[in-house]
C-alpha cells in the first residue's frame, strides 16, 4: 500500500472519528466522560462545548481528505493540534496523577498517531509532484 494511500485512509479515518467523538460529547455530556457522569453542570456545559469544537476538528480532517492532492500543510496543523492535546494528557498525568484507563489508552493512541501523520504529511504531494515530472520528462523525450 502506497504512503499516500495510508495517508488518505488515516485522515478520512481521523475526521469521521472526530466527527463521532464530539457528537457524541455534545450529546451526552458528562456521561461521555468514563467514571465522570456526576461531574456536574460546569463540566457537563465544558463537555459538550469542546465536543462540538472536536466536531469541527473532525470536520477539518473531512476537508482535507476531499482534496487532492491531501494537502500537507492542513495535515500538519491538523495532526499538530492532536499531538498538542496529547502533550495536554500528559501534563495532566504529571499535575493529577493517573487518569481512567481508556484516557491512557487515548493518550497512547495520540503519540503515535500524531508523528506518523507528520511523517506521511506530504506524501500525495510528493507523489502528485513525481508523476508530473514523470510526465514532463516523458514529453520532453517525446518531443525531442
């Protein structure tokens, strides 16, 4: 499988994932959050004010995936911003101590995520770029 394949897959796979996860957020609340369901109405109104917010993050992963080449900037801030929530988790972790096991597994899930999209950030650009000098050179040699 091409780079630029796993690239197209991990953002469409990023912004429904977003998408759902903030929906859900919004409508939820406090009952989205493991072990949080009596946080109370701050937390609960926070909840499903950054769930929409997520809802939207997902929704910039969705326009990124519609456009091709994917466009490597768009994926940089967008996989920036994800690693930047990860580095917030671990803050956490060091300020709080040990959050609910699925937000470890979360955090988990970001650090590694995050880097791999930097590192395929530009890879239908690349690719995109190769073809077109493939082409080029073709109707040169064509043409000589």
């Amino acid at each position: 499988m091409s780079r630029g394949k796993v690239l197209r897959g991990l953002v469409l796979a990023m912004g429904y994932a977003c998408v759902a996860i903030g929906l859900f957020h919004v409508l939820l609340g406090n009952a989205a959050i493991p072990g949080e369901g009596s946080a109370g109405p701050t937390i609960d109104s926070l909840g499903r004010f950054f769930g929409a917010v997520f809802a939207g993050y997902g929704l910039g992963w969705l326009w990124a995936a519609r456009r091709s080449p994917i466009p490597a900037t768009a994926v940089r801030w967008l996989a920036g911003i994800f690693l930047l929530g990860a580095i917030g988790r671990v803050l956490s972790l060091a300020v709080h101590g040990w959050p609910h096991w699925f937000q470890v597994a979360l955090a988990v899930v970001e650090l590694v995520l995050a880097p791999l999209l930097l590192l395929l950030a530009d890879a239908e650009e690349r690719a995109d770029a190769e073809k077109k000098e493939v082409g080029a050179a073709g109707a040169r040699d064509a043409g000589a």
